[in-house]
C-alpha cells in the first residue's frame, strides 16, 4: 500500500504565515518612514534604521543650541584669577554636535577659551558676547578638544553652552 502525504495548511500554519507577512511589511513601512524622516529632518538628526528596537528606545539627536544647557560658572578671586567654566581642576570635551564653542549669556560678557596644548595650557583671546544672542567663544574647534572657560571679572556668569 502506498502512503500519501495529504498536503495542508494547518490553522497555525497560517497564523504564522499572516504574522511574518505583517512584521515584513510593518518593517518595510518602517524603513521608508526613517529615510523620509532622515530626509526631513536634515544633517544634524538622526533616525532609527528598521528593526525590533521601539520608539521609545530611539530619539532624534540634538542640533546644536536647539535645547541647549544652561550653566553657572564659578566665581573668580581677583585679577588674575576671573571667573571660569567647569569646576576648577576639570575641562569641558568638545563634540561631534557642534563645530564651534557657543554661549548665550544672560549678561554681556568678555570671554575667553583656553585649550589644552600638550602639558599645559593656551587660550584666545578675549572675545565680549551680547546678553540674550549666541555668540562663539571658539571657532573651528575639533572633536574631543578639551577646554574651559574664563570670564572678565570675578562675577559668575550664566546662560546656556553648547559645544
């Protein structure tokens, strides 16, 4: 006798077959929706390439400036001690955000970066930036650089950075 092998899509089959057809498709949709976010949203955002990752676990870079923070820097002690940003003994390390050093000052002030220059370090010269408009501290200023900031006078300064 001869066996036949009835050939049948069992119930699950199915199942399956509709669940893995709906994922191919959530995720083509998906994929055209990231290129035409990324296409929209310009050089400076991000979007999350197709995949099992969820909304949530994805968020969109920051532009420079764009919610930028605000800062206090520390008060100095006297004339050849101004006021500075960050904490004494530390430096700031300049990102991939922003090319140059931006701060918008609640009160116009004179600035100045100084950077680190083998052992010790190098700053720029004095640069006076206008209350309540972006202004540039550093230009030009390449990726993973460390610096601070000094401020004229022994008043603390405040606003927002971004670099």
């Amino acid at each position: 006798m001869r066996h036949t092998t009835r050939r049948t899509t069992s119930r699950t089959q199915l199942r399956r077959a509709a669940l893995v057809a709906g994922v191919l498709l959530a995720v083509t949709s998906a994929a055209g929706t990231a290129e035409a976010t990324t296409s929209a949203a310009g050089q400076h955002m991000t979007a999350a390439a197709a995949g099992s990752a969820s909304a949530s676990d994805v968020s969109p870079a920051r532009a420079c400036t764009v919610d930028a923070p605000r800062f206090t820097s520390y008060p100095g002690t006297g004339s050849n001690d101004p006021a500075y940003w960050p904490a004494r003994g530390t430096y700031a390390t300049a990102t991939t955000r922003c090319n140059d050093i931006n701060l918008k000052l609640d009160g116009t002030r004179s600035v100045r970066t100084c950077f680190k220059s083998g052992s010790g370090w190098s700053c720029n010269a004095w640069r006076t930036l206008s209350a309540g408009s972006w202004g540039v501290a550093a230009t030009d200023v390449l990726d993973g650089t460390r610096f601070f900031l000094q401020f004229s006078g022994t008043a603390r300064a405040a606003g927002q950075i971004d670099y």
